[in-house]
C-alpha cells in the first residue's frame, strides 16, 4: 500500500494543473509566496507550466528579471530558481545531453587549442526549447520524407511523447489540437532556436515562415540536391542571413548553379559575418573545374570573418584545391582551420614549386589569409612525396600554424625528408607549430628515425606527435626511447607501429629516467606481458603522465597485478589507463585491486567488458 499524498504536493500538483491548463491567474500571488515554496513549486512544473509562469512573472516584474534586479539578491535569486529548474527539465529529458552545431565540433581541443568556438552562454531556458524545436522538426522530417506525404510540415501533430516531455497530456487537457501542431510550438518556441540542423524537406517558403522569429547563428542542412531545395535553402539564408555565422552543408549535391545561387544568397549583405563553412561528404561542382563559381569566389573574398573553411570528404579534384588556395592567397580573411582532408588532390602542390613569387618569398607572410592559419588538415589526400616539396613553400606562408595534419598519404621516408626544410626554418624563427600527425604514410623505421633525430635537436620543440599505424617494427625502439629523453613532447601516439614484445623490451631498457610525457598511446602493438612491465616503467619515470592508451596488446592476467603494483608505488598523478582489448585482463567482478584506484570518483583501470576480445587484431598475412 503507497504512502498518502501530503497536503503540499496535492496543492502543488493543484496549482501545476491551473498554471498549465487554466485562465489567466494572478500571477503575481504566484511570485509573492516565501522563497521556499516558489523553489518547490518550479521544481515540480513541467516545460509548459514553467514557460507560462515565467514569461507571465517577467512581463509584470521586468526589472525583476533585468540587470537592475541582478544587484537585489532576492531578485537574483528568483531568476537562478528559475534558471535551475530549466536545468533539471533539459537534463531529465537528454540524459546524455543533446549536441550542438558549434563550429569546431569535429576538431579536438588539442586541435585548436587557441581556436574561438561558440560557447554555452548558461541560459537553460533557451537551450530546452532550442532542443525541443530541434526534436520536432526531426519528428516532422521523418513523416514529411514518407512518399505518401502530401500536406504541411506545420500541421504535421507532435507525438505524445513529446507532448509529455513538455507537460501535456491530450486526454486530460482542455485545449485545442492546436497545441500539438508544429506549427504552433515554433511560433511560440522558435524565437529560442540559434543552432538548427535541417533535412532537404524543410527547405522551403513554409520553413522560412516557421522559422520567421528565429535568430539563427548556425544552420547544418542535409541532402540538398534539387533546384527546389536549393531554392529553399537561398529564402532560408536571406532570411537568416545577418545572424547566421555558421553553416554546414552534409551529404548534397552543390553544382555551380546551385553553389552561385547559395553565396549570392550569404552575401545580400556588403560583407557576410559567416565564420565557420563546411561542405561534407558532398559532390561539389566537377571534380577537376576550369573555374570556380563567382559567388564562391566573392564569399572567399570578402569573408574578413572567416575563420573555418572545411571542404572534407568530397572527392575534390587538384585543380579546385589549388584554385581555392590561390584565392585565399590574396584574401584578407582571419582564417584559423582550414579543413581539405579526403579528397583526391594529389599532385596539386608540385606546381607550387614553380610559383616562387607566391610560394618562395623571401619573407614570410604573402599570403594574407594564412597569416593567421593555425590548423591545416590535409588528411587522405593521396599526397605522394613530390607533393611534399610544394607543401614546404606553402607551409612556409603559414607563420602561425599550430597543428598540421598529413594522415593517411603515402608520402613516404623521402615525403618526410622533404618537410625538413621546413622544420628547419620554424626552428629558426621560433614559430608556433606544436602538433604533427603523419599516421599510415608508408615511413620505415629509418625515414622516423631520421625525423626524430632531427626533432630531438631542433631548437624548436613539438608538443604533440603521432606516428600511429606505420609499420615500423621494433628497430624503432632505440629512435624512440631517444626522443623521449631530449624532447618536450607531451601527447605521443606510437599505436599499431608493429613493436611487438622485443619492441617494448629495447623501449624499456633504452628508456630515459625523466619524461614530460602527460598522454601516450600504445595500443595495437602486440606487446604481451612486455607491454605491463613498459608501463611500469613508465609509471615511475614519467611523473606528469596523465593517460596511457595501452588497448589490444594481448595482455596476460598476471599483467594486472605487475601494473597495481606499480600504481601502489607511484607517485605520479596518472588519471586514466586503458587496457580494453586485453582478454587476459578481464575480469567478471573487479576485485578491490583494481577499485582502490579512483581519479575523481571514476576508476583508473579501464577493464574489457568481456573475456574476448572486442576488436580481433592479428598482423599476420
């Protein structure tokens, strides 16, 4: 038998239902009652209930909820209740929290470690009703793709439980259908929408009209590809066109005519504020065009905002990869990424280095975009080793690059040797590169050796390097150990380089007594009960070490009590280790061995979930 309802949740539940479903009240009474019970009760109101008292509480109270009220903490305090309680409702409903389209999402901290994001300005309210839009647009999107649909997206009915999220309840409310139209909760709700993410159907007069109160700053639009969505897109730019500073097209169909028509659209004003653009996974124009579109070409010129420019994944040819960069060469933007990875570019830098009058300048800094050029990715992009001598002169105009990506190109031990000219000359001026990843590149051991020599002795020293995933074998092991002595680097990756048991073995004994390392990753490599016994080492050397990935190594169990050990003797401030893909680890209930170590009310040790191993992996033909 439950427990009787106490007299203060019956009033509670009594006022909820009039604040939802009732006439006009005195809202003002609402607001008097004592601190305590204002607390209780907006905890208890559903989205609806809570937008009405609020929006109702700051007509009648405005400089309650202005900056003036800010300085009377009682009023202060009435907002963060509020604030609060939106807090609650957001998290109840997106337990693991709904992602935005902020610029920079797919580009790591470490990354763009000086790269301006958009950021949570902290208001709850908006960001629930910006989720909620986002929830019914995607509900609506999916009927509206449906061949029988023949109607309007506006009256297209929320489901139920939806309509439950927010407080309502058709069969017990008396209100109009009204209410369950999309329609309806974008006229009342849209005016919260900042960042949205758009199918092809929602490209349209009918959206625009939806959308009309929205101050939308950035827009993801996915699958245009016919002349009538592409018409929708343009009325939705024009009328977003002062506000919108992001805007990624995903998975559409962008020919010249479609791609002129888009940018004249961003560009109704003199100068468009766009400061984030990105064409993914999409078929731009030809893949070897004669010449750019005009509007591309008047966006890339007079975006003084822009600041990310990423054309991934688009098998774009090397006549528009060198178009695009000849333009941005004499554009006067504040680009900070410029993002041209999986594409098919090849041989578009060897022409380079018969420009010397763009590329060979005796000074740095001729080309005026990429001035402020901090991260260049140019990932899977077929590059061979000639292609490596172009990119020396174009790296060269980039004076403030941070992190350069060349993943994934076959370029080689020669393609390496090519870039140290390069390294050389940042070294010299003391330029602010501090990331390189050159993963699956074809290098040898003797090609990395060769590169880490001369890192160890540059005077400029990288932060973060990754040669994952080149098949390098233990004969790197001596080359490594040395880099680890001399160097600054604090984030390495070494994953899947092949060094098996042996390989470790010559780490370990070569390893120096003092690192700077704070994040390594050695996962895929094989190692066995050599790979526990480098840890160990590595625990008690380097004593800023904060991660080790040591995943899918064919770890024994006894390996398990060689590494507690050493974590009992440790005085180092390690937070994460992982060892998933490691059978020999598992473990069906984790005894105290491995639960004794916590960082921050999480363990440490990061276990398989399984006696097998989740990812098979086997370097054998």
């Amino acid at each position: 038998m439950t427990d009787a309802p106490d007299l203060l949740s019956l009033c509670m539940k009594a006022i909820t239902k009039e604040i939802i479903h009732g006439d006009e009240q005195n809202w003002q009474d609402v607001y008097e009652l004592p601190l305590d019970l204002f607390d209780s009760l907006i905890t208890r109101l559903p989205a609806f209930g809570l937008q009405k008292l609020q929006s109702q509480i700051s007509f009648k109270n405005y400089n309650e909820f202005s900056g003036e009220g800010y300085k009377d903490g009682k009023k202060r305090g009435r907002y963060c209740a509020f604030n609060s309680a939106w807090e609650s409702l957001f998290k109840s409903r997106w337990s693991e929290g709904v992602k935005q389209n902020r610029p920079g999402d797919r580009f790591t901290e470490q990354m763009i470690p000086k790269f301006e994001q958009a950021s949570f300005n902290g208001d709850w309210q908006q960001l629930y009703w910006e989720a909620h839009i986002q929830s019914c647009l995607d509900e609506a999107a999916e009927e509206a793709l449906l061949p029988s649909f023949d109607g309007c997206i506006g009256e297209i009915s929320i489901p139920d439980t939806i309509m439950k999220c927010v407080g309502y309840e058709r069969c017990l409310c008396r209100i109009s259908c009204t209410y369950s139209k999309i329609s309806y909760h974008c006229q009342q709700f849209g005016c919260y929408a900042r960042c949205l993410k758009l199918q092809n159907v929602h490209c349209n007069a009918e959206t625009c009209r939806l959308l009309r109160n929205s101050n939308l700053r950035s827009l993801v639009l996915r699958g245009i590809k016919s002349e009538e969505h592409v018409n929708g897109t343009c009325m939705l730019l024009r009328q977003h066109c002062e506000t919108l500073s992001s805007l990624e097209f995903i998975y559409c169909r962008l020919q010249s005519t479609a791609m002129n028509a888009i940018f004249h659209s961003l560009n109704a004003t003199k100068k468009h504020g766009m400061k984030y653009f990105s064409i993914t996974a999409s078929s731009v124009l030809d893949s070897n065009p004669v010449c750019l579109p005009s509007g591309f070409l008047s966006f890339l010129s007079s975006g003084s905002s822009l600041h990310l420019l990423s054309f991934s994944q688009n098998c774009l040819g090397s006549s528009f990869a060198k178009m695009v960069l000849e333009t941005l060469l004499d554009a006067s933007s504040g680009l900070s990424i410029l993002d041209l990875s999986e594409n098919e570019i090849s041989g578009w830098l060897i022409s380079a280095k018969g420009r010397p009058s763009n590329f060979m300048a005796s000074s740095l800094g001729t080309g005026k975009s990429f001035l402020s050029l901090q991260v260049l990715n140019l990932r899977g992009n077929d590059l061979q080793k000639d292609d490596t001598k172009g990119l020396t002169y174009a790296l060269l105009q980039m004076p403030n690059l941070v992190n350069l990506d060349l993943s994934d190109n076959p370029i080689g031990d020669d393609g390496v040797r090519n870039l140290v000219p390069y390294f050389a000359k940042i070294s010299e001026r003391d330029l602010p590169l501090s990331s390189v990843k050159i993963e699956d590149c074809k290098l040898s051991y003797e090609g990395v050796a060769d590169l880490l020599n001369y890192l160890s002795t540059s005077k400029k020293q990288l932060t973060s390097l990754s040669i994952a995933d080149n098949n390098l074998g233990r004969q790197v092991a001596k080359s490594l150990a040395n880099y680890l002595g001399v160097s600054c680097i604090k984030l390495f990756s070494i994953e899947n380089i092949g060094l098996g048991p042996s390989g470790f073995f010559e780490l370990r004994e070569e390893l120096p007594k003092e690192m700077k390392l704070a994040c390594i990753n050695i996962s895929k490599n094989q190692g066995g009960i050599e790979t526990a016994k480098f840890i160990v080492e590595l625990i008690s050397r380097a004593l800023e070490l904060v991660a080790i990935d040591a995943a899918h190594n064919f770890m024994p169990s006894e390996s398990l009590e060689t590494i507690c050990s050493a974590l009992r003797l440790s005085k180092g401030r390690l937070e994460q280790l992982d060892l998933t893909g490691n059978p020999g680890c598992y473990q069906p209930t984790p005894t105290s061995t491995v639960t004794d170590f916590q960082c921050r009310g999480r363990p440490l040790i990061i276990l398989p979930s399984s006696p097998v191993a989740g990812v098979l992996y086997d370097n054998d033909p």
